[in-house]
C-alpha cells in the first residue's frame, strides 16, 4: 500500500523523463480505508389496510399505494393469434388480447419487441407501410375489423403518438379537424364549437387555452400540445384510445398531469398504452400484457406481473435486469 | 503585384474581394434598369399614357416606326401596346392557372398515390420537359400543333365568321397556351414536389390516424402546409409565362391582334402576340430609333412586371407564416 | 443478486412458411369518399398519366424525327447561304457557336457566382447588404431573357465596351458578337451555380469550419483549400444546369449575336477575331430554319433541334451522375430527389 505523502510533494520524480518539477496533489487518496458498498435493495411485499398492496420496485424504495384500479366493463376489442409480418420478418407472433372498457392496458416490453406494432395494427395504421401483412382476427364489438370501412374504424379506434403532432393551425382547428372532414357537409364552427369545448374539457386542456382557441397549435409547450392531441382523437368520440408512448417525449410535470387524464379517462374508454416505462405501467395500467421479440410473454393484472410474474422471463424484466 | 496575389490572403482582402463580387451582381441589376429606361424614355414621352391603350393596329404603327429611317418625326413613335399587353394577360393567366392545377395534382401524385413503376417513369420524365429549350416547344407547335389546329380544330365555318376582321390559320392562342402551359408544368411540379417532401409526415399520419382518408388528409394538411412552396413554384412559373418571347413568337402567328371574348369559342383560334414575342421578332429593326424606345419601353415594362410579381408573392406569403407553415 | 442464467429462449415456433396473402378486406375504397373527393383523385391520376404520355410523346417524336433528317454531313458541314436551304449545307458552324457561346458564359458565371455565394455564407456582413444580394440574384433569376439580351445590347453598345465587337468608322459601335453574348449568357447561368453553391456550403457543418480555425488556418485559406473543394460537386451541378439553360437560350443568341448563318470573324487577330465577331448558334439556326424564320427547311430544323436536345439531356444527365457521385462523399443536392 503506497500512501503518497505531503512532504513528497513538489520534489522531482526519480523516473520523470522530462525532469520537471511535478505540481502537489491535490488531494490525498486514502487507498486503504474501509470500502463503502451500497446494498441491493430488499423486495418487500407491504400490505396496507385498504387491502391494496404496495410492491417496491427495484431502487425505488417503497412505492405509495396505487390509486384506485379501474373496474373493467365490457370487451371492445379482442386480437386472436394476431401476427404481423414486415416483409418476411414476423414482427408479431400470435398475440392474443382482450381489450376491455372502463380500465388500461398497458404493453410494456423492450425495444423491439413488437408492442408499437401491434399497437398500429388495433387501427389498421400498419396498413400505410407498403411491406407489412397481417394473420389472425381482430375483432372490435364482435365484427370483424376488416369487415368495417378503415376510416369509420380510425373513428372508433384514435390514437395519440409518441411525438406531439398538431397541425400547423389554430387550436380550434386542430380539434375540429376529424369532425369537419368526417361528414358529407362541412358543419360551421358554431355547430361544432361545444364540441371542441367538451374534447377540450376532456383532456383538461379547456382552462389555459379557453381564450386563446385561435392562435396557432404550435406554439404552445410541449405538454399542452399533446393534450391538444389527446383532444383532438376524443373529439371524433372514440371507443378506444390508444397510446403510444405518450410521455417519453415530456418533462415530468406534463407527465404527471396526462397520467392523471388517463386514470380520468378510462371510465368512458378503453385505453391502451404502449409504454418503456415500468414506473409508469404501474401507475397507470390495470392489466398489464409484457412483449418480447414478439411474443406475448405475460398477461394479467398489474399487482400480480409486477409483484409475482410468473414467467422467468417477465421477472427478470421487471426487476431491471435487462430492458 | 502579383507578388501580392501570391502571398496568403488575409482575410481582410478576402473579404473585400468576394464582397466585390458579390456587389457586382447589385450594379448590374442597377445598371439594367437604368440603361433600359433611359432607351425607353423617348417612347413614353411621346405617347404618355396612352402608351398602355389601344390606339389603333399596332402592327401598322410598327411598321411605321421602321419605315421612319434614322430620324424619326414625333408621329412615328405612336404606339398603344393594349393588343400586346392583352396577349400576354391572356397567355400568362391561362397558362399559369391550367398550370398550376395540373401540377398542383401531379405532384400529389407523384409524393403519394403513384406507384412504384410509375413514378419512376414520371421522375425523370419531368426532369427532361424542364431542361428542353423553348425553340424546341416552338418547333414542334409550329409544326404539329399549328397545322392540326388549323386543318383539324378549325371548321371551315368558323373561318368565314370572323373573315373580314382576321384569318384564323391554326396559330392561334389555343397553341399558345397549350405549350406554354406544358412548358411551365415541369418546373412547378419540382417545386411543388420538394416543398411537399418537406412537410413532416407525421402530421399527414396523424390525420389519417384521426379516421380522414389519405386524399383528404393529404390535401387538407400536407398541401395547405406546404401553399407557400406552392406559391413560390406558382410565382416562378409565372415570371417564365411571362418573359417568354421565342415560343410564342413562333406559334401566335405575329399579328398584334386582341382576341375578342365576344366571338364565343372563336375567341381561342384567334392570333395574338405577347409584348416578348414581339420583341423578338422586330429586333432587326432595333437600330431605328423609334423602333428602339418602343421595344426598349416594353422591355422595361416586362421589368417592373416581373417585380411586381415577386413582390406580390412576398405580400402573399406573410399571413402563411402565421401558423408555423414553412414559409 | 446477478442473475445467473440468461433467460431461456421461447419454443422454437415451427416455420409458418410465407406469410399470408393480403385477404380481401373493406380497404380505402374511393367509393366510399365524398364526391369531391374521388373527383380530385380521378382528375389526380388523369394528370398524372397525362404528364407521363405528353413527356414521353415529345421526347420519342423529337427522336424519330431527328433520326429522320439527321445526317453525319450536316453536322460536319458548314451552311451555306442558298436559294433551297433544304438541299444545301449543314450546321456547323452553328454547332460550334453553341460550344464556344456556352464555355464563354459558363467561364465567366463562375467564378462570380462563388465568389457572391461564398460571400454570403461565410462572411455576410453587413446583413442587410447579404439580403439585397440575396434578393438581386432572385431577380436576375426572374427576368426574361429578352429583357437582358436588350439590356446587353444597350450595355455594350456603349463606347468603351467597343473593343468587344465591332465598331465603325463614326464611332458607331456594334454590340453584338460572341464575347457580349457570352457576358450575358453568364447571367443565365450565374443564378443557378450561386444556388449550388450557396446550398452546398451551408450544408457543411460547423465543426469543419472549427477544426480548420483551431489548426491556425485563416479564414479565406479555409475556404479555399477546405470548403471550396469539398462542394466541387455541388458547382459541377449547378454548371451543368447552367450551361444547359445557356444551350438553351435562342432570345439573347437574336438580339446579341446576330444570329447570322455562319460564324463571321471580326478584325484580324487570331483567335480573338472570332469572339469579336457575330454568328448563330444551333438555336437560332432552328428558329430560322422553322416557318417562322426565313429559311423555311424544317428538315434541318428537326434534326439541329435533335442535336440541341442530344446536348442538353447529356448535361442534365451530368447532373445526375455528378450528384450521385458526390452523394457518396455525403453531399446532396436536391433536384426532384432520388426519391
């Protein structure tokens, strides 16, 4: 054990080629103390008295118990052996889901695990790329989507992205838009206004803009500009909403407040969030369905897939260890 | 010295040298306008207003001027350029218009619906109609389109109603504006294409998203985003209507004559001259001075004309600007 | 702690084989639009065929009536002034104006136009003199051909530009030969190299800029030995696009070069006598030989507008070669795309 000492500071080094004087350290270093290692942290099951339980999650801590989870109603869309394919290269392979009203799903998985995709296919959006096929059935109240004309679907089935895409025009116009382009005639902004007004509601965007409906979508923050988009998908009255990643492109603020508009929102849709975020998923979702390289690995409630997973596979995701 | 042009620049001269160059290409625009209006003076001061009316044949007061010798009387320099500056209105607007619907769709097509095998015939195919000069457009009007409208579109009939006021033989404003039309398309359709590649598609595929169907979610978003590329293709093509001399020199039949609107379909067989074509086709007669100040006067017309469009664009591109369209 | 194993990899799902046909589904069927809509779409696809059959019709008519007429000895023999142009010489001479008038103007557009570009992007001040440059390219763009052959008419008819053309005995001078025909072309052409150029520089990044400074180079010393090379394609391209409008250009060959048959030397040095003089260049021999000139031999019209058009699609597909070439070392421009 070397310990450099003060008093050899500022003399010449024997071995120093260049035979300068080298300056004194700045700080002496203690190569032979104790070391200082930081425990892994203890998976502790905490029950509270509402009878909900609180799982730590790996670094966390313990988390605070979570609110209430959605009561699910009836089924609005269900995937049989869903697979899709891009060229040869089987995206998808054989999803099986039931999508329900009144709660959220959230689809958690690593990069490349085919949640996007099976997302994009619940509103045929997969169709748009030249290379890409679809097997199985998807179902939505019981009739077979290919059966429905592609732009009624789009209508019942909205979705909001992962980057804020508003249009280059005014707030008014934004969530008026799927309204007016939807009918046979272009109703008048008076007809269409209380709509605009309830959407706006909806996504607790109505307060900071209700004065300002006509300036230019683009020029507010990021946050507000994906509520603006959340609004504008409710404003054509969905069924089901789907999210893709949402959040990933907001600060924490914007995040809190669209996690706590999707919790309100869930008792009149059925929502699904495609999310890499496993803190989030927790929050949010009440049934949990993990993907990976295509698979459907696990699907059940949130407690039960974070707190006792019961695939391997599952367990190793959720505590961390790859992602 | 040129010791000095060996040694490393220094920045300073640098500098100096390019900013020259640059302010070159200013002196010349100066010297442009002011060299052709001080030639196109003498015209303006005989006729004064009246220059923009129609006061007569302009053909015959062109002749005039040319008869008139190198000392031209003050009557020779009458001149109303109204059937000129008529038959450019009349070839720019059509032609811009019919060009910019066809190109505004092609363009369309090109970025979106077109398949794969077609759009990369139409690709290059465009690239080519751009790069083709106007003496070739002229070529084939005056060859092929001229004789098949004069023989073929033109009925007998037609030609006696309108005997005693003009001869319709086939060149015509039809061919006029056919090939102008072809002849601005390409370029526009460029433009328009670039400016369309240039809007991010994710507002096209969030609008589809929201249940519009692709032709509707196309032009309802991507094309009103992109109208301030549109205009600047649209403005360009327009200034190239404008200043077109050879082609339609060659196809409009040289005869300074305003189509009437009144003769019903007739009106399109008619010949007309635009104040470019006509240029051209008198500048060997330029050395006689009053033939020179009236052609001189056009050209500085066909100038401030040509400013005044880009200036109209630019007026028009402000309010664009508002909604964070890419101006 | 670490886990152990890596996790197991699912079953392996036998080969599905290919992956299903596209069935029959409820697509975007144009019958379910509004009318309007499949209006605009059929109207869409109309003009989309109608500008494919119009390219295609000009380029194979041009090319079957070209073959038609063209002959080797039309291009190697001069023409000759005759009652029936139809039987009597070639275009050679115009063919050789064409060359020498498009070489004269690309030579001079040049290096102004690097020069303006490269002021612009790299220096730039003040900014309210960049824009009015900005802008006065913008309009040398925009004006009419016709409105700058008179221009030069008027520039070089001036006295001490006499040296340029050829001047009388009373002081009277010409105006027109070969070297003001070639300034002016340089004018057409100046505004499409100034783009190139002007796009390739502001397309490379900053930190090449940086590097250079930070190894103690100078300012202009970067900029000619570490920006100007690197857009050596950029300029290629818009020289080719240049020298393609130059080709092109039949109203400034009128007014400015005489537009006689053959090339008439002026004065008695050798070489420059032939730029003092006048001459015609291949499009004005098509102009002239067409019904609406004088010479009324369309034959020889079609096949020198043939060889014009050989000319310039071979520089557009310079342009493209060039760009591709250049695109490998990352530098693209945009005419259209390759998209």
């Amino acid at each position: 054990m070397i310990e450099r000492d003060e008093q050899q500071a500022g003399m010449r080094h024997a071995s120093d080629p260049r035979g300068e004087i080298l300056p004194p350290p700045v700080r002496r270093i203690r190569v032979d103390g104790p070391p200082t290692v930081a425990l892994p942290p203890q998976a502790e099951a905490v029950i509270d008295g509402d009878g909900l339980s609180a799982t730590t999650m790996p670094g966390a801590g313990t988390m605070p118990a979570r609110p209430q989870r959605g009561v699910a109603g009836r089924e609005r869309m269900s995937l049989k052996t869903l697979s899709v394919f891009y060229g040869d290269n089987e995206a998808v392979k054989g999803v099986s889901l039931s999508i329900r009203e009144g709660e959220v799903l959230a689809l958690i998985g690593p990069s490349g695990c085919g949640k996007t995709t099976l997302l994009r296919t619940l509103n045929r959006l997969t169709e748009l790329t030249p290379s890409a096929r679809r097997a199985g059935v998807i179902r939505i109240d019981g009739t077979d989507v290919d059966d429905i004309e592609v732009t009624a679907l789009r209508r019942r089935v909205s979705m909001v992205f992962q980057q804020p895409n508003p249009f280059p025009m005014s707030i008014f116009d934004n969530v008026a838009y799927a309204l007016r382009e939807q009918g046979a005639k272009r109703p008048s902004k008076k007809v269409l206004e209380p709509y605009v007004i309830e959407a706006l509601g909806r996504a607790g965007l109505l307060d900071e803009v209700k004065d300002k409906l006509d300036h230019p979508a683009l020029r507010l923050s990021g946050g507000q500009q994906q509520r603006l988009c959340i609004a504008r998908a409710l404003a054509a009255g969905p069924e089901v909403l789907l999210m893709d990643e949402p959040c990933s492109a907001l600060d924490p603020k914007s995040t809190a407040v669209i996690e706590d508009l999707i919790v309100e929102l869930r008792s009149s849709l059925a929502v699904v969030i495609v999310t890499h975020n496993l803190q989030q998923a927790y929050r949010v979702g009440d049934h949990v369905a993990f993907m990976y390289l295509g698979d459907l690995v696990e699907y059940g409630p949130t407690e039960q897939v974070f707190s006792a997973p019961k695939a391997e596979r599952t367990r190793d995701y959720v505590r961390g260890s790859f992602g | 010295m040129l010791e000095r042009l060996r040694e490393p620049w220094t920045d300073r001269r640098a500098e100096r040298v390019l900013g020259a160059l640059a302010c070159l290409v200013l002196l010349i625009i100066i010297f442009m306008i002011v060299f052709v209006a001080l030639r196109a003076w003498p015209s303006f001061r005989e006729n004064g207003l009246s220059w923009f009316s129609a006061k007569g044949n302009a053909d015959v007061q062109m002749s005039r001027m040319v008869n008139s010798g190198a000392n031209p009387t003050n009557a020779d320099y009458q001149f109303g350029a109204w059937p000129l500056i008529f038959g450019t209105l009349l070839t720019t607007v059509f032609a811009t218009v019919l060009g910019l619907v066809f190109s505004l769709l092609s363009a369309i097509f090109i970025v979106e619906f077109a398949p794969e095998g077609i759009r990369r015939l139409i690709v290059p195919v465009v690239r080519l109609l751009a790069a083709v000069p106007s003496v070739i457009y002229g070529l084939i009007g005056i060859l092929v389109l001229t004789p098949f409208v004069g023989n073929h579109l033109i009925s007998s009939g037609r030609k006696k109603s309108v005997e005693f006021v003009i001869q319709l033989s086939g060149t015509s404003l039809l061919v006029a504006v056919v090939i102008l039309t072809i002849m601005i398309t390409p370029i526009m359709i460029a433009i328009t294409v670039d400016g369309l590649y240039a809007i991010p598609r994710a507002w096209k595929e969030g609008a589809v998203a929201l249940g519009v169907n692709r032709w509707r979610a196309m032009w309802t978003v991507t094309v009103r985003a992109a109208r301030p590329a549109i205009m600047a293709g649209a403005v360009l093509a327009t200034a190239r209507a404008l200043g077109e001399a050879i082609m339609i020199a060659m196809v409009s039949g040289a005869k300074a004559f305003s189509p009437n609107p009144a003769d019903g379909l007739t009106f399109i067989f008619e010949p007309m001259n635009t104040l470019a074509a006509n240029i051209v086709q008198n500048s060997e007669s330029i050395n006689a001075p009053a033939m020179q100040a009236t052609l001189y006067a056009t050209a500085l017309l066909l100038l401030v004309g040509g400013f005044a469009l880009s200036l109209g664009s630019w007026i028009a591109k402000q309010p664009l600007k508002k909604y964070g369209t890419r101006a | 702690m670490a886990t152990s194993t890596p996790p197991a990899l699912p079953p392996l799902r036998p080969a599905g084989g290919a992956p299903p046909a596209r069935k029959r589904r409820a697509n975007e069927s144009v019958s379910t639009w509004r009318w309007t809509d499949r209006i605009g779409y059929v109207l869409m696809w109309g003009a989309g065929l109608l500008v494919c059959a119009i390219g295609l019709s000009i380029v194979v008519y041009m090319m079957f009536r070209g073959l038609q007429y063209l002959r080797p000895s039309l291009i190697f023999s001069h023409p000759q002034a005759g009652l029936d142009q139809s039987k009597t010489g070639g275009f050679l001479d115009p063919l050789l104006g064409t060359i020498l008038l498009t070489v004269l103007g690309i030579t001079i557009a040049v290096p102004i136009a690097i020069g303006a570009a490269t002021w612009i992007v790299e220096y730039g001040r003040p900014t309210w003199l960049a824009r009015l440059v900005d802008s006065g390219i913008e309009i040398i763009a925009g004006t009419p051909d016709i409105v700058i052959a008179l221009f030069g008419l008027v520039l070089f008819q001036q006295g001490i530009f006499g040296w340029m053309s050829f001047t009388a005995q009373g002081g009277a001078v010409f105006g027109r030969s070969f070297l003001t025909a070639g300034c002016m072309m340089s004018l057409i052409a100046m505004p499409m190299v100034f783009a190139a150029t002007r796009e390739g520089l502001q397309a490379i990044p900053g930190h090449v800029r940086e590097a250079s400074y930070a190894l103690g180079k100078t300012k202009a010393a970067t900029i000619r030995r570490v920006l100007l090379p690197s857009v050596k394609a950029n300029i290629s391209t818009g020289a080719a696009l240049g020298m393609g409008r130059i080709a092109g250009d039949t109203a400034i060959v009128v007014v400015l070069l005489g537009a006689t048959l053959t090339l008439d030397p002026e004065g008695g040095v050798p070489g420059l006598k032939v730029l003092k003089g006048t001459g015609g260049t291949l499009t004005s021999f098509v102009y002239n030989n067409s019904p609406a000139g004088e010479g009324n031999a369309p034959q020889k019209a079609y096949a020198a507008a043939f060889v014009l058009l050989l000319i310039v699609v071979a520089l557009n597909f310079a342009v493209d070669l060039i760009a591709r070439s250049g695109a490998k070392t990352g530098l693209e421009t945009s005419r259209l795309g390759a998209k």
